[in-house]
C-alpha cells in the first residue's frame, strides 16, 4: 500500500470525500463532479490507486467533506488575515504547507460556502464546488504538501462575511476528528 493510497483512506474514513489527482499536478484522474454529493468506497479508492499508484490525494471540499479550505498564496495574505482577526490563535489550526503557502482546513458551517479567489491578494477560499490537494501529496514542483499543526483538531467556522474587503472568521475547536 502507498502512502497516497493509505492517505486517501484514512480522509475517507474520516468521512472525507476523496478523489485521485494527476501525480504532481494538481488535476483530477476522475471526473470529481460526483464526489461532490457522494463519498467514493473504499473499493473505488483502492481500484484508483490500483491504477495510478503515484497519484496525488485530493479533497472535495465543502460540505460533503465537512471541510472549507482557507487557502493563503503569500506570507502577505497570511499577515492580513491575522490582522482581520487579531485574538485568533492560527498556530493550532490545522493546516498544510504548500508550494506557495499553506491551506488552513476549516470546518464547514452547513450553510453553502462559495468560493472565492482573490478575497484579500493572495487569499483563496474554497468551499463547495471545489477541490484542493490533500497533505501527503507531491507538488508540481516536487515539494511535499505537508500538514504543520492540529492534524486531529478541525475547526468550524460560524461566521464569514464576504464581500466588500472586511472578512471576518471565527473558529471554535472540534476535537472529535
């Protein structure tokens, strides 16, 4: 078993919707709509890594997933959203380093999260109708997607306000996962 394969089944056993991306690429083997409102199997998962055995993981997020993915492009983005909100402690959120920052995984509110690029330069937020590369994956630039902090601890977002350049977030701590 790979440590993609062996990856992509714990997230799917945490009740994550999994899918296989191109190795080193950040593009779906499968067509990923349908994991949008349905979790793969196991026996899909397995027979999909059977297949391309080097292949990157993927989440669907949103809330088949449970997950909205804070998606922080620059040391920039990240300094303004611990302006936006100064009494949160981000150093506990669970997050992953990617090849140009670090996704920040949120729990999802249950209410329909769009997402959204360019929120704040260098702030992505990607939420329903989305996917994104999983920690444990290899970036186009051989770099490892890396989880950092808080790999059992997932956090709900109760409030995110959109829209003219004030966002707001705050978390509370689930430790269930």
């Amino acid at each position: 078993m790979t440590d993609f394969l062996r990856a992509a089944l714990s997230y799917q056993q945490r009740g994550v919707s999994v899918i296989s991306i191109r190795p080193r690429d950040k593009k779906p083997l499968v067509p990923w709509e349908p994991s949008q409102s349905r979790r793969a199997t196991e026996e899909e998962i397995n027979s999909w890594w059977s297949n391309w055995p080097d292949a990157n993981v993927g989440i669907v997020a949103g809330a088949i997933s449970g997950v909205v993915v804070i998606d922080l492009d620059t040391p920039e983005a990240k300094d303004k959203l611990k302006e936006l909100v100064p009494s949160f402690d981000f150093s506990a959120v669970p997050r992953s380093r990617t090849g140009k920052g670090w996704q920040l995984f949120c729990r999802h509110p249950g209410v329909t999260i769009p997402n959204r690029a360019g929120v704040i330069p260098g702030l992505d937020v990607r939420g329903d109708g989305h996917d994104v590369v999983a920690p444990s994956s290899i970036y186009p630039n051989a770099e490892t997607f890396q989880s950092e902090a808080g790999t059992r601890v997932m956090y709900q977002i109760f409030q995110w306000r959109m829209g003219e350049r004030k966002q707001r977030a705050i978390f509370s701590p689930r430790r269930d996962l």
